[in-house]
C-alpha cells in the first residue's frame, strides 16, 4: 500500500514539472521572462541576406565585403566571389 503511494506521488511530482516546463516554454516563446530586462542571454540572434542566393546568414560566422554599411554577407565563397565579378563588370 506504502509503495502504491509513494508510486503515485512520484507521478504526479512528474507531472506537474512536465507542466511547469510547458507552461515556462510558452511563456518564454510569447516574449515574457522572469529576469528583470538585460539580464541573461539573448536568445535571438541577427540575421543577413546573402545578395546572391537569397540564404540568410549570421553575421558573425558569414563571409563579408565592404566595409560600414556598405557591407554585403555571404553564405559561401562562390556566392561572394559570384557577387564580385557582377559588380566588376557593372
């Protein structure tokens, strides 16, 4: 009888934190957080559109050319390279 409870209890301890995390989840997917505003990591991250293929690309680990503003992303070295020979014969 002892061990049906301590069964059930285990159950429903594992249940309430299956709802817990769900309910974090959705929270946190509709933009709401519990850490005061700064705080922790940034889960988005900032994208770029490669002007030859269309693909979009993290900065940070794309290759570039130019410089500033005037600067273009590009997903591989053959939409880079693509680009420049387009801008060399314009």
């Amino acid at each position: 009888m002892l061990l049906r409870w301590a069964l059930i209890a285990f159950l429903l301890l594992l249940l309430v934190r299956a709802i817990g995390r769900l309910v974090k989840g959705l929270l946190e997917g509709a933009g709401y957080t519990r850490e005061p505003s700064g705080a922790g990591r940034s889960s988005t991250v900032h994208l770029v559109r490669d002007p030859v293929c269309g693909v979009h690309v993290v900065p940070s680990k794309s290759l570039s050319v130019g410089t500033g503003d005037a600067r273009q992303y590009f997903c591989s070295a053959r939409c880079r390279d693509r680009y420049l020979a387009e801008q060399k014969s314009a």
